[in-house]
C-alpha cells in the first residue's frame, strides 16, 4: 500500500512536466484495488500456486491470483482463499488467448476455440456484412461462452452490390461465404462508379455499428479489386482509426508477388496514417515480410502480422490461385500431392479438381504450400500474433455441447492452433513468454492502440485487468487435431476463465455463458464520403477534364 501511494506521488510531482492522466488514472485505480483485497477476506475466485506470466511487465514467478467481479483484483506471493478455487501448482497461469483471425464464429466454433485456451476471437479477415453488424452482435449477446468480435466485410459488401447476394445467411458473418462463393462476380467483377460507392457505403455502416475494422480477402479478389478500391476500402476504416486486415492480393504466390501484396496494404496504411494487419504472412517471402513490419513498428507505425504454427492452409476450391494457369503453370505445383479433402481424405486430381470447382465451387479444401520446418521458426518472430484462421466444421450450426467427435471437414487448426504453438515451443526450446506474447499481448496491445478499450483491459495479469485467463500443463497441453481428423479438441487446460467466470475446467466445457462484445461503441452519424470525378478534381488537380473516370472505373467497351 505505502508503495502505491508512493507512486501516486511521482506522477503527481512528475505532472507538472509532463501531465498524463492516463498514467494517473491506472496508479489510482490500481491502489484503490490493492486496498480492497487488503478488506477482502474472499474472493470469488482464487488462482494459487501457479507460475504467473505477464508478457507485458515481463512478470515470470511462482504467485497466487485473487479474482472479484470479474477482474483481477490482487496478485500475492501470500495464500488467498476465495468461493472457487483453481490449484495450478505445475501449471502456467496466462492471459487467455487473443485470435484476430478465427472464422468459426459459431456456438461449437466458440467451444473448440475455448477447449483451445481461446477466451477472445475476432474474424478480421472475412469478416460480417456491414448491414448486418449490429444484428450480428445482437445474436450472440448473453448466450456465448467466449467474447466475440467482428470486422465489416470487404467481399461481402461486392456480394451484396455486383452479384446481388441477399438473405438472412449473411447473419452469420464468416460462414456465409459458403453461399456467396457460388456466384463469381465478387471476385472477378471491376464495379461501376455507382456500385464502388454503394461498396464504400456498406463498409462504413458496419463501422458505424462498432465494428473493430475491416476484413478484405482481396487475395481472392485480385482480378476484380483494383488498387485504386483497395486505397478507398483502406480509407473507409482510416476515417474511423481501426485497422484494415487483408489476406494480401497475390497470396498465394511466389517470394515476390506476396510480398508485393503486403507492400501494397502496408503503403496504403502508411498514405492514410491508418493501422494494419498482414493476415497470415507465414507463406513465400515471410522474411522479408517481417522485416518491414518490424521495421515500421520501430518507427511508431501501428502495423502488425499474423502467423500460424502449419504447413498446410485451408481455402475453397474456387479460390482463383488454385487454377491450373496459377497453382500449377505458375507455382509449380501438384493437386495430387498438395489439395486434401477434409472429408474424404484424399488428395485432388487435376480432372476431380474441375469437376469439383464446377459442381461444388465453395467446398473447404487443405492445401500444403510450405515446409514443415518452418512452423517452429515462424513462432519465434518477434512482435507478430499466432492467429489462427480457423474455419468452420460441419455441422456449422451446431450447438456448443455437440459432440465434437461427429464434427467434420475442417483444418486441424480450427481446435488446436494454440495447443499446437505450446507444443512446438515445448519441442522447440521457444520461451514461454515469446509464446505468450504471440497467444495474448501483442494482439490486446495493437487493438488497444486502436482506442479499442476492450483490448486495452486484456491480455495482461494484472491488477484491474479483466479476468481473461488460462491455466495450462506447459508439459501436458497440447493439440489433438489432424489433417484427418480436424475437430478432436486440445487437451491440458486446467482452466478457462471469461471475464472472471469458469467456463472450462479440467478439459470439461461448463454451461456458463459470460462472452462479452468486441466492438467500438455505435456512432450516431456514418462517417461515409462517396467519391466523385469533382471531388477528386477539386482536391488534387488545378484543373481536370471531366472524362477522369474515377475511382471505380466502367468498363469500356471497344
């Protein structure tokens, strides 16, 4: 207590120089928390024994943890007794596990993720429907056991105004790609100027509802996406401060092209001063990748990647890369040693290939396009997050407690992503706290610098910190899943905690429902500006012809 007085005095003395009421703020709330435990004589839940990592003071010692209304409200060398206790002597004691990248954003999507130590997952990738933002949130509101978040989505708002895609299955954020892939003109389309806007309009209503960013797969859309509409989408979310996360045009490809692809999200990020997130760099040209993010987080830029610990990716089978003229003219690969069916087990053939693309076009593939020694190096970069990119099992509308043995047709990294990241590090020598910084802090601490308040209370154990935790075996946990057999979840959690409540112990998923939302709070009024031939005229030219075609140009027939 003495020394937290102490504290406060320096930031008060310190504050005629250099006034940070932020500073202030968390010196004053974290010795009203420490007098409160000194009163305490029970919490509502007690973590003893455990080793305590905190990747962000770099906390690493033997302590016990005191829990009360669902945050963390002391951290003690001293025994602490409370109305639950969890013993975790052998175990690690962690912040629960952040993914930017999980689109199984459903009931049984969430249980496996928390079977996982997964405690908040956010899809920045597909992402939801702006239209459909708030809807989504609603949906999931005090029914899901892990707190959930969404960013709007790039393709589906090309869905919406070039294919006309429409329906209450856009409800479902991520999973209603598995409709809107039937049709091709959210890909390959260029829209018309009047379209574009309606697209940039769609996006700035999802962000409007709160949406942490925006998810573009401009990967799959590399024929129709223009690097003009990319800029524009990047704008959208610039114009809100919140993060734009792309699967990179050109991925997959070569150690050129995907960098050129990243090069083109990261340039953009950098012309509008707006965050960045280079989903799943982990493929050709990853070095080179990491260095210039690295190389940008040095100097202030809030731009950030994501890896995850497998050689195989996952995709549908009408993803444009996977064409004979690119996968293997282009790339040099075979479908027979490198396209797996999930649900059959066997590997595609040119002909079966085709013939599945035509009758077929959205069934989720596995797809091995990198060495299998690379998954323990990519987990020792430095300042990157282990984002899973989950993809949803069959049935997709499941509920929590179906029996995840008769789940199908899905990447083993949909339920072990993290139990697979602790066992190459355990096999690889990787310290812990690299490990946790990756799983938890490096996410909480990029979304946070976002103004995402949500991740500015997380992915920390520390006092006045939201009680997300994992308790883990770091000698037992692991991953269970195959590329055979993709659902069978982690095993060596010894708890889950949500927002202070139980919600795994000892491997056993409990009926609690504590999930909270991701999100900026709604905004009353859209921030969308639609882009026009005189605008652009007026704001970067003394003098224009009017047959500048802007920035979603037509097509112009010869």
């Amino acid at each position: 207590m003495k020394n937290k007085m102490n504290q406060i005095r320096r930031v008060l003395k310190q504050g005629r120089k250099q006034f940070n009421v932020f500073t202030l703020v968390a010196a004053l709330t974290s010795s009203l928390l420490t007098v409160s435990s000194v009163f305490a004589q029970d919490y509502d839940l007690v973590i003893n024994n455990g080793r305590v990592i905190d990747p962000e003071t770099l906390f690493n010692d033997i302590a016990n943890v005191g829990v009360k209304d669902g945050r963390i409200v002391t951290i003690s060398k001293e025994p602490l007794k409370g109305a639950e206790t969890v013993d975790a002597t052998g175990h690690i004691v962690a912040p629960g596990f952040i993914d930017t990248h999980f689109h199984f954003q459903m009931p049984i999507g969430y249980s496996l993720g928390l079977r996982d130590g997964l405690t908040s997952s956010m899809d920045f990738e597909m992402g939801c429907a702006g239209s459909y933002i708030d809807g989504w949130y609603k949906a999931r509101a005090g029914k899901t056991q892990a707190n959930y978040g969404i960013a709007v989505s790039h393709e589906f708002a090309r869905a919406m105004f070039i294919d006309g895609s429409d329906g209450d299955y856009l409800k479902d954020g991520p999973i209603a790609a598995l409709e809107t892939r039937k049709k091709t003109g959210w890909s390959q389309t260029r829209p018309t100027l009047e379209q574009g806007n309606a697209i940039l309009e769609e996006l700035d209503k999802g962000l409007q509802a709160g949406a942490v960013g925006v998810g573009s797969t401009v990967g799959y859309m590399r024929e129709g996406v223009s690097s003009r509409e990319m800029f524009e989408v990047q704008k959208v979310g610039a114009r809100y401060g919140r993060p734009t996360g792309a699967h990179t045009r050109y991925t997959l490809g070569t150690d050129t092209t995907e960098n050129n692809g990243a090069q083109e999200l990261v340039a953009n990020a950098l012309a509008l001063g707006a965050p960045a997130i280079v989903l799943h760099f982990n493929n050709p040209g990853w070095r080179l990748a990491h260095e210039m993010i690295i190389g940008l987080q040095e100097q202030g830029h809030n731009i950030w990647g994501e890896v995850y610990p497998y050689a195989a990716g996952s995709t549908t089978i009408n993803a444009s890369f996977l064409e004979p003229k690119s996968w293997v003219d282009d790339l040099g690969h075979r479908y027979e040693d490198t396209m797996l069916d999930p649900v059959t087990g066997e590997y595609y053939t040119l002909e079966t290939y085709k013939a599945t693309v035509k009758s077929e076009p959205s069934r989720p593939i596995v797809l091995f396009k990198m060495p299998e020694e690379d998954q323990a190096k990519w987990l020792t970069l430095k300042g990157v997050t282990m984002a899973s990119d989950a993809v949803g099992a069959t049935p997709y509308d499941a509920p929590w407690d179906y029996p995840m043995e008769k789940l199908g047709g899905t990447h083993p990294r949909t339920a072990g992503a993290r139990g697979a990241t602790i066992r190459l590090g355990r096999e690889n020598n990787i310290p812990m706290m690299q490990l946790m910084s990756i799983l938890s802090y490096n996410a909480a601490k990029h979304l946070g610098d976002t103004g995402l308040k949500f991740m500015q209370e997380r992915g920390r154990i520390q006092t006045g910190m939201v009680a997300d935790i994992v308790v883990f075996d770091p000698e037992l946990f692991t991953d269970n899943s195959t590329y055979e057999n993709g659902a069978i979840p982690s095993t060596g959690m010894k708890a889950v905690i949500v927002n202070g409540q139980v919600v795994v112990r000892d491997d056993v998923q409990l009926p609690v429902f504590p999930g909270q939302p991701i999100r900026f709070e709604p905004e009353d009024k859209p921030r969308f500006e639609p882009i026009s031939v005189e605008s652009w005229n007026a704001t970067f030219s003394t003098g224009m012809p009017d047959t500048f075609t802007g920035a979603f140009p037509q097509k112009v027939e010869k």
